[in-house]
C-alpha cells in the first residue's frame, strides 16, 4: 500500500497510522519462517491481515465519500451549472466589449469537477479490489482537491463576473451615448431600458445583444495574450536596459493603435 504515500493531500500520516501500526505488528511474524509454518502464528498472521484490511477499506470509504462521493454537494454544482445566471452569462458574452476569458474558465472548471464525481462506490466492492473500479480514486483527481469550497467559489463568480460585465456594458453605453440616435426605434428602447435600470434583464434576448452590438459598433477589440506581450518585448534580445525596454513597450502601444482609434480600442485578456 505504498502506493497511498503518493497522495499525501488526501491520506495524511495520521491517517495512515493504524495501517503502518498494524503492519509493523506483522513483521515479526513473517521475519522467521517457523512462525509462518506454525500454525497457531499463521492464525494471528491471517487475523492481523485481515483487521488491516477492515482499516484499509475504512480508510479508503471514508476519503472516497468525502472527496468525490455523496459528501460533495453536487446538486449544489448542477444547481449552478444549469442556472439562469449562468445561462445569462451565456448570453452575455457575445456582447463587445465583453471579455469571456472568466467564464470560459468557470464553465471548464465546473466539468472538470463533475468529471471528478463518484458516487458509485460501496465497502462491500472493496472487498476484492484495493480502489474504486469505477474511477480509480484518488488517480484522477490532478488538480482537484477541496471540491466542496471550490463549488462556493464557482458559486461567488458567477455574481462576481455578472457585476464586471454589466460595469463594463453601462460604461460603453455612455461612451457611445452620442450614437444612440443612430440606432432604429425598438433598438433605442432596449438601450434606454438597460440605462434606466441600470442592469440587464434576467432573460437576455437576441434584440438585446444586436441593440448594444450595434451601438458599439465602433468598438475595436483587440486581443492579447501576456505571452504575446513578453514574445514581442523580448524579440531582439534577452536583456534590456531601461531604454530599450521602454522602446518596445511603446512600440508595441503603436502596434495597438493601428487597429483603430485610441477611443475606440478595447484590450482584451486573452489566454491560449
Ligand atoms: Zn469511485
């Protein structure tokens, strides 16, 4: 059992320690060979071997049901995931201007937790195999560990992202306020109606994204990865000096600003 030293987050030293007692309390046993050929020690050996697999099972249950079984809220997650926040978030991301980087994120992240749910296991299938067959806890686990708190966290970014996005929507309406006039009637409405409250509404329909898409049609979005950034500084050379450096940060500002006017150019975070 060796093997559960590999996972130190989840079997801790305290954990393991009636195991390890168990197994030191067998060594003596098995060190001479008349113990194992004698058959009232045979019979302690057979009976400690079997206590440390009662304990390992213990052990193994408990830490499959509290990190990926029934002790995950995972109606909680499936709550989240098929919300109508989310789902607004959905919707809202196809709004210029706005930055999916945060959600796209979130949304892998909820999969990759719900890839992780087992809640198939029982004691009594431990019995002939050491781990779970169906997903071979912890193995699968990279990455993963606290779920429950990451199902909370999850649950505060999707309020979290709601509040940049409609920040970011109510400043460039005002920024665009001038060309509100130049949009038809229903689309001058849907603007004035998101001005007024002050948010979007609970159910964003298509007329909702193509009115503001529409205002902001001047908008430039321009793309970046921090890898982008550090590629073009560094292209020349390895180290810089001040200057140099200086040189190329406002080289690569002049690049940015090709692609439209200063007003109208929005930086977006990119990530690949
Ligand atoms: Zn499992």
């Amino acid at each position: 059992m060796a093997w559960l030293d590999s996972y130190p987050s989840i079997f801790s030293d305290a954990d393991k320690a009636p195991l390890n007692e168990i197994r030191a309390e067998c060594k003596p046993l098995i060190h001479e060979l008349s113990n194992i050929l004698d058959s009232e020690q045979r019979r302690i050996l057979k009976g400690k071997l079997q206590q440390y697999k009662r304990k390992y099972i213990q052990l193994y249950y408990t830490k499959h049901t509290r990190t990926i079984g029934e002790g995950i809220d995972w109606d909680k997650l499936e709550r989240i995931s098929r919300s109508n926040e989310l789902k607004r978030l959905r919707d809202m991301k196809a709004v210029r201007g706005v930055n999916p980087l945060n959600l796209n994120k979130l949304e892998e992240r909820i999969l990759a937790l719900s890839k992780a749910r087992c809640t198939s296991l029982t004691e009594e299938h431990l019995k002939d195999s050491y781990r779970c067959t169906w997903c071979s806890f912890p193995e699968t686990l990279k990455g993963i560990a606290d779920i429950n708190s990451e199902i909370e966290e999850i649950h505060k970014s999707v309020a979290v992202i709601s509040n940049e996005w409609t920040n970011t929507i109510l400043n460039e309406i005002e920024t665009y306020r001038d060309n509100i006039e130049l949009l038809s009637d229903p689309e001058k409405a849907v603007i004035v109606e998101i001005g007024a409250e002050r948010r979007l509404p609970d159910e964003i329909a298509q007329d909702s994204i193509t009115a503001l898409n529409n205002l902001f049609s001047e908008l430039r979005e321009v793309e970046i990865s921090p890898r982008e950034i550090v590629d073009f500084i560094f292209s020349e050379f390895s180290v810089l000096d001040y200057e140099a450096f200086s040189r190329k940060l406002e080289e690569y500002k002049e690049k940015i600003l090709e692609r439209g006017e200063k007003r109208n150019i929005r930086i977006k975070r990119r990530e690949v």
